[in-house]
C-alpha cells in the first residue's frame, strides 16, 4: 500500500505534543486515507442537468439530511420547510417527545400547504380547504357531499422519516432508509464532548452561491487553498500541516484539524508576538488588555489562556480546563451528503450546502453559529435566518464578525471555477492525495449513491 506523502513537521500531533492543557484522545487519532483512487473526478458532475436530476434520485432522496435544530420546533405546532430541489416537507412537532415530516402537497390537488415555518393547529389548505391534524389525518374535506370516493382514512399524509442528534432534526425520505444512529457512523462518539446539543442558533445567514453545491462544500473542507486565498491568515494558522481523516469502513464521515496561535510551516523564525498580534487583528475574540508572552511561554499557550477566559464568561461555566485544541482550532467534520458541523468552543459553525431548487450551477449555502446556553439551559430565541442578495457580500452580514471576510475570498474564487469548468477542455478534475484526500472520499461515497 502506497505510503501517503505528509508535509515534514510539525505535524498537528507535533503541535499537540506541547500544548498546556491535552487534545483529548479524541484528538490524538490519525486516519490518513488509504488506498484511494487517483483518478480524476468527471467535471460534468458540477454542471449536467442530467447528473444532477439522477442526484434528487439516489443521493437527495436517499440519505439522511439537516433540516433544522429542535430549538426551531420547540411547542406542539411549531414547523419549518425544509426544501430540496422539487420536494418539500413540513417537519412539525405533533408532541412533546414527537417531531413529523410531512410531504408539504394537499392530497386534493397538489397545492404547498405550507410556504414557510411558524405554530399551527392543524394543516389547512389555503386553496380549497382540506384540513388535516398535526398527526397528519384528514379531518375535513369541504363539500364532503361531492366526495363519496374518499375515504379520510386512506388519505393521511405521506410521511418522511425523522431522526435527531446533537440537538439536529434530520430527514430521510427513502421508506427503507437505514437508521440514522446508524448512517451517522463515528459522528457521534467523536461529538461525545463538545455538546451539540446544549447550544442554540445564535447567527444564522444564508446566501445563494455562483456554483454547484459541491464545489461550495469542497472550498470548506481543505486548507491546501489557504495561502494563495487567505494568505492573511499564514501568521497564525496552520495551513500545510492540517490533518485529515478518513477511516476504514466509514462512508458518512471525514475530519479535519487545523491548528492555530502557530505560523503556517511556509513561514520561518515569525516571533511569537507577531503571531499574537496578527490573529488579534483578524479574530475580534481575541481583543482586550495586551497578551504578553513570557520567556518559555508560546503564542499558541497563551492564546488559548485567553480563549478559556473568554468562553468561560460568555457561558456561565469555569472551562480553565478546557484543552487548547477545543478552545482554539479548526476541529471541522463533514457529514454526507451537505452537512459540515465543527467541534470544540474556538469555532461553533455549522455549514450547509445544498442545490438552488432546480439549477445545477447556483446553490444554497448557510452559515450557522451555535452557542453554548447559559448553565440553567436557558438561551435566546434562534436567530433568524438572513438571506443575502446575489450581490450582497458575506460582510454585510455583520453577525458572522472575521467569518466574512474569509467566505467572500472563496465565493470570488467559486464563481470563476464553475465558469472554468465549463471552459475547460480537461475532462477531469485532479486531486491531491493528502490534503484533498476528504474531497475524494465524499466523491467515492457519492458514487456509491449513484450507482445504486
């Protein structure tokens, strides 16, 4: 088996070896992927309307995917939309302990019962009327007199399945789907600590993108684009030497980390102070009273120091203990098909990626920050989504604070792949081995979708 080629030092373990406070074992494991094809990947796949009517078919209503937090739905007859491409679902909650996605069409002629989330008591049609309870049973049929040929009883409407983690409802419309306890694979044993489900969503902006929703995805999932996209960021964040995982048998799920309060390994001799000083400049979390860096002290200690400080006011609860990994780095998963959830305190963001209903080339993107609710469980309302304009920066959204200004690089630099794409007479897209080993495993599993 072929010997997958590292960047020399320092590794994120190298980096790990001399933290103050441990990465938890958790992070202390490596799975480089092996035996992975070299072969190119078909462009056709970011731009074919054929490719992409055969995804709505095998991967978007197959597998298992987010829909919304269960702090969107928390009272009996409070729902969302949740859209992809052609089909829609109502997924409400029917009880305290009972969340439902219903097929979002009236059985009489097809009108959306539902265009957008709120608290009902029943699901009424706005055309002609039909009514059905939040168990989904149809209740009345105006001019019941006409319709001698129905039967109430036959007509509840189609469910699709439901399923939660971490504080996430997701979906599955495929009657035979596995279980998502299942599906979610090592997901959850490595979320273990990071407590997904004691946050809420505290920001929340959305923007339609000029690409495919798998090359927006892709743009979030490796660091080897940083220092030519992000070189702003070389000062104090490791670039070149982040890891990636794929493990053995795991088709769902990938992972990286990435270090930072150290340099990128392309960059020599930078003082600690210079890289205090450049991620101060950068990350607005990191402002106060000056951090100083004694004689065997290192940058990356000492901002974690403040990292702790910091995130043990803001919720409520003493985390000096917290390790330096979870309290600074990039600790970033990625769940097929869309869904790209991190870990840690340093970075609470979820992102998700889906087709912009029935075009190929545009996609939905959405950025949100899940923060940790206050030691009684209490927390604000989630916040509502803001939807960007098509010329609208992510900067606009001032919410997403130094995020922004890192999203809008790559959304400048995804409107002209798509376009190179479609210019290229290259019939293929060329991977790395290593640091685009993830981009590779997603498409090895989407295949797989594919061919079923």
């Amino acid at each position: 088996m072929d010997i997958i080629a590292r960047r020399p030092g320092p590794s994120v373990q190298d980096v790990f070896d001399t933290d103050i406070n441990p990465a938890p074992a958790i992070m202390r494991v490596e799975s480089p992927a092996q035996g992975q094809s070299d072969a190119d990947v078909p462009i056709e796949r970011y731009f074919s309307k054929a490719w992409h009517d055969r995804e709505i078919e095998k991967v978007w209503r197959n597998t298992w995917q987010l829909a919304c937090r269960l702090e969107h739905i928390p009272n009996i007859g409070d729902h969302v939309v949740y859209n992809i491409v052609h089909d829609s679902l109502i997924v409400v909650r029917t009880g305290p302990d009972k969340i439902r996605a219903y097929h979002n069409s009236c059985l009489h002629r097809g009108t959306m019962l539902r265009t957008e989330g709120g608290c009902v008591k029943q699901l009424r049609c706005p055309f002609h009327g039909f009514t059905w309870n939040l168990d989904g049973k149809l209740t009345i049929i105006p001019g019941q007199w006409d319709f001698p040929h129905v039967d109430k009883a036959k007509m509840s409407l189609p469910e699709a399945q439901v399923g939660t983690w971490g504080g996430f409802v997701f979906i599955n419309m495929a009657a035979d789907a596995e279980p998502l306890e299942s599906y979610l694979e090592n997901l959850p044993e490595h979320f273990a600590a990071f407590n997904l489900e004691d946050r809420y969503v505290a920001a929340h902006v959305a923007k339609i993108m000029p690409c495919n929703w798998k090359l927006a995805m892709e743009a979030f999932v490796e660091a080897y684009h940083v220092a030519f996209a992000h070189p702003q960021v070389l000062g104090y964040y490791g670039d070149t030497n982040t890891q990636y995982d794929v493990w053995p048998g795991v088709r769902h799920v990938s992972r990286m980390i990435s270090v930072q309060g150290v340099p990128s390994p392309a960059l020599k001799g930078i003082p600690p102070e210079r890289v205090i000083a450049e991620m101060r400049r950068d990350v607005p979390f990191f402002a106060g009273k000056p951090i100083e860096v004694g004689a065997h002290e290192t940058a990356r200690g000492k901002l974690a120091e403040r990292a702790r400080q910091k995130i043990s006011r803001s919720i409520g609860r003493d985390m000096s203990g917290l390790s330096d990994t979870e309290s600074l780095d990039l600790i970033e998963y990625m769940l097929f098909p869309n869904m790209v959830p991190w870990g840690g305190q340093a970075l609470p963001i979820t992102y998700r990626f889906r087709p912009n209903g029935d075009d190929p080339e545009t996609s939905l993107m959405e950025i949100m920050f899940l923060f940790s609710k206050a030691p009684d469980g209490s927390h604000p309302p989630p916040a509502t989504m803001t939807m960007l304009g098509p010329d609208q920066p992510w900067s606009d959204a001032p919410e997403l604070g130094s995020a922004a200004m890192i999203v809008d690089q790559d959304t400048d630099n995804l409107m002209r792949i798509q376009k190179g794409l479609r210019a290229s007479k290259k019939p293929g897209v060329t991977l790395a081995r290593y640091q685009e080993s993830r981009i590779r495993h997603f498409h090895a599993t989407l295949d797989d979708y594919m061919a079923r």
